[in-house]
C-alpha cells in the first residue's frame, strides 16, 4: 500500500501560495502604478483646458480693452463723468440761502423790520434791525433766549442801540451779529415751527 503525505501536500500549498505572493504584489502595484498614472493624465487634462480658458479669458478682456480705448466717444463719456463729479460736489457743499432767510423771518418779531442783512459761509450773520420800542427790542432779544426758537441761530450779541427816524417815524435801531447752524443751509428737509409774536 503507498503510503500518503498528508503533510506533504500541506507544504506544497503553502509552498505555491507563498510563490504567489510576490505575483500578487507585482500585480497590485501594476494595478496602482496604471491608476496614479491615469489620474497623473486627467489632472494634466484639466489643468490645460483651464489654463486654455484663462488665455482666452484675458484675450477677451485686452481686446475689450482696446475697443474701449479706441471707442470715439470715450474721451466725451469721461468728459461727461468728470462734469457729473464735480456737480455732485458742487450740490453736497452747496448753501441753501432760500432757507434762511425764512428760518429768520420765523424767529423774528413781525413788529422788526431789517435794514441791512449779510452773512457768510462762516456762520456769522450781521444785521440792522429796527423795532417801534426799547420794550420790543428786549422782546427780540429774548425770542433767541427761548428753545423752540433758537435752534439755529445762537449767540446773539447787539453791538449798538439807539433812536432812528424814518419820515414821521421814530423807531429804535440796533446791530446784530449772531451766528447759525451752517448745516442748516445744506439740510433738505424744512421742519415746520412755532413762530414768533
């Protein structure tokens, strides 16, 4: 009777499979070498037809931008936009003076009337004013004393009074010089208030 290895066939399974191994490696780095290197391609691909649309991008913009250059009327549009830029800084610093006078016609006695009138971009405002009595004058004084009046106008100094006669009028005259809210002359909305007596 032959006799059966029963090991022995064990040995040359293990024998075979481990003669194997290596072939299993060299194929599974074969397998990774070929997918590194197809992905190595797609990213080359993609990197190229980027960089293609990007030339083609800024061919497109140069050639706008010589097109705006060469545009017959570019140097009219700029002219036009500086003229805009210019008005839009003339309108922001632009004093309304039509607002003024009837901010001071509101805070003034009706009895007073105006001699002479200047004023300045500084804030100040010079006046003659003239008012039946010395009583009305103190009460002109005193309307700028009170808040719902003097919102705008504010240190209010006399720096002459005296008697002033017109035809068969005799009157008292005063100079003032008060200054104002020079931002009111740049504001847009008119607030409507009390005026005086």
């Amino acid at each position: 009777m032959p006799q059966i290895n029963l090991l022995g066939q064990e040995n040359t399974h293990r024998n075979a499979a481990l003669t194997r191994l290596p072939l299993y490696l060299v194929r599974f780095f074969v397998v990774l070498f070929i997918a590194v290197l197809l992905y190595w391609v797609y990213l080359y691909v993609r990197v190229k037809l980027v960089v293609n649309k990007v030339a083609v991008a800024q061919a497109d913009i140069i050639r706008i931008q010589k097109e705006t250059l060469a545009d017959k009327d570019r140097r009219e549009l700029l002219v036009r936009q500086g003229q805009l830029s210019t008005l839009d800084k003339l309108l922001k610093d632009q004093q309304y003076w039509s607002k003024f006078l009837p901010e001071l016609a509101r805070v003034t006695l009706k009895s007073a009337s105006y001699l002479s009138f200047s004023a300045g971009k500084d804030g100040t405002a010079r006046m003659s004013v003239t008012v039946p009595t010395y009583r009305e004058f103190d009460e002109f004084l005193q309307v700028f004393d009170l808040p719902q009046f003097n919102s705008k106008f504010s240190n209010v100094t006399v720096s002459s009074i005296g008697k002033y006669q017109q035809g068969d009028t005799q009157s008292v005259r005063f100079d003032v010089t008060m200054q104002y809210d020079v931002n009111f002359l740049k504001a847009s909305d008119n607030s409507s208030s009390p005026t005086a007596q």
